[in-house]
C-alpha cells in the first residue's frame, strides 16, 4: 500500500494511493460518513503505530467506498491537494546515517569503518514537489544526498537484527540536504543538515509487505535530469536489520520515527570542481518500488 499525508483547506488529512489514478482516498471521510469501522486513527502516525491492522482498517474503508454510488466522492485528486510528508512531524529529530555506502565515503575523503549516527531537526521536514530555499544567504555549498528511509513502526529498544524487521512500517525517499561549509565549520552535522526543508520526504510510505527485501532496491538521483547518483541498496555497510539493531541499543524507537540509510556515491561535493545546487534546479530521487521525490530549488 502507498500512503500519503496531504493538506486540503487548512486540515490535515492522509490516505492511500487509489490504484491506477492521481489521487488519493480520503480515509478520514469513509469512515465519518459510512461508520465502516468501531474506531479509525485520526494521524497517520496513530495509524502507523497500529501497523497491519492499520493497512488492513485501511482496505476496509476503501472496499466500502467503492460500494457506493457515489465512490468518487470519496476521493481527491492529486491537483486538488497540497503534498505533505508522507510523515509530517516525527515524534522526535530524524536520525541518519553517515558513510554507508563505501564509495560515498571515499569520495568525502574518509572511510566507511564505522556506526555513523546523526540528526536532522524534525522542522527540517518538506514535502513531495515542494519548492525548496538553498539558503544562499546562510551558505554557498548546499548538497543533496538521495536516501532510502525507514519508517518505524512499533516501540523497542535493544532490538535484535533477525527481529528488526518486526518494527519496520514501511519505507519512503529523503532528500538529505547539507550545507557542507556550516557541517565543516562546525564539526558535527546538526545545524548544516537541519536548515528549513533540508529533508524533504516523500511522495509515499511503501508498507513493507511491497518491499520484502530494501536491499535489492536501486536509488537514482538527478539534477536537472542529469544523472549524479545511480546505486544499490545491496551496497549499504550497515543493512536496514543492522542499523536498527544499532541504534536501538542506545534510543528507543517509537511509531513515526524515521531512519535515514545513507547515501550512494556522487553527491555534489565528491565531484572536481564541486557541484553544489543552485536556484532554478530540480533534484528527482527516485527509488525502486516507491517512485521519485522531486524538489524545485529557489
């Protein structure tokens, strides 16, 4: 199932992809008209917390909408919407990780040995085809990193790897955009990856029931549709099951917290001279499975 987060007259509403159309059900509305279901979660984040339960409710409503007469009702067409992160707000600041992809880090100068760990400030979070600011006024050097990202379903912590998939809901793309001179002057990534819509997220969450494997997944990104990045997950160091089992020794997870994975070789400052966004460009990351985030760069 493809989920999404959107805004429609100042409310925030959430759904699934209707298949084999631009547009989304609206869930919310299913269930206040029909009475489908004894109780429904009003946040994606509540529903995420249920995880199968939650996609089967989901089924549920969208099977009694297509019963009705008037099942178009039901639905919003994507030109009728604002796109939100398919997570809005994380309970807490994103997390991600560094150097995870070995020619990433060669080409940052380093080496990919360890369990990189850093933060990105959840007010950093932006949507699908949202325009976005390069902060030329804050730096100079504002870099794109496209990334497979994991949306954690279930409370845990010390969580082993052969279980870590227990507490996965599903996936989405992020952008994890850096200003690469504040990240050096201040020797830590927070405040250079935390600029306002650093991480734009999106279009969908992929439950992963339709990715039974993120380590077989292609991960493309383009500027201006010239290609930067082409890798694999299968060249992650640390697996989805690794990172997690790592970083739940130290943090507890929760329903709604989202793990960036790394990124592949090519970002703009591996190249000579280096290739550092400018306004007017347009950055597509795009995995396999759950489609292309696309951003516009002012």
């Amino acid at each position: 199932m493809k989920l999404l987060s959107y805004r429609l007259n100042d409310k925030i509403y959430f759904g699934p992809k209707v298949k084999k159309e631009e547009a989304v059900w609206d869930v919310l509305s299913i269930q206040e008209t029909l009475q489908v279901l004894p109780d429904f979660p009003a946040t994606i984040v509540e529903g995420v917390a249920l995880g199968m339960d939650f996609i089967e409710q989901t089924r549920k409503l969208v099977e009694a909408a297509l019963k009705e007469e008037n099942a178009n009702d039901f639905k919003k067409q994507f030109t009728e919407i604002e796109w939100l992160s398919p997570i809005p707000r994380t309970p807490k600041n994103i997390m991600a990780i560094g150097r995870n992809y070995a020619e990433h880090a060669k080409e940052m100068g380093g080496v990919a040995n360890d369990f990189v760990v850093f933060t990105k400030s959840s007010t950093s979070i932006a949507a699908d085809e949202q325009t976005l600011s390069i902060h030329a006024d804050k730096t100079d050097s504002y870099d794109y990193e496209g990334e497979l990202a994991i949306v954690i379903g279930k409370k845990g912590k010390d969580i082993p790897s052969k279980l870590a998939y227990d507490y996965v809901f599903g996936y989405t793309i992020a952008n994890d955009l850096t200003a690469r001179d504040l990240q050096k002057k201040h020797q830590q990534f927070f405040l250079g990856k935390s600029l306002e819509g650093s991480c734009p997220m999106g279009p969908y969450i992929v439950t992963k029931d339709e990715l039974p494997n993120p380590q077989e997944l292609s991960i493309v990104t383009k500027v201006n549709d010239e290609i930067r990045q082409d890798g694999k997950t299968s060249d992650m160091v640390y697996s989805v099951e690794q990172i997690i089992e790592e970083i739940s020794k130290s943090v507890t997870l929760e329903p709604g917290d989202v793990i960036l994975t790394g990124t592949p070789a090519g970002v703009g400052k591996g190249f000579n001279p280096p290739k550092f966004l400018n306004s007017g460009d347009i950055v597509k990351v795009s995995i396999e499975g759950i489609g292309t985030l696309v951003n516009k760069f002012e």
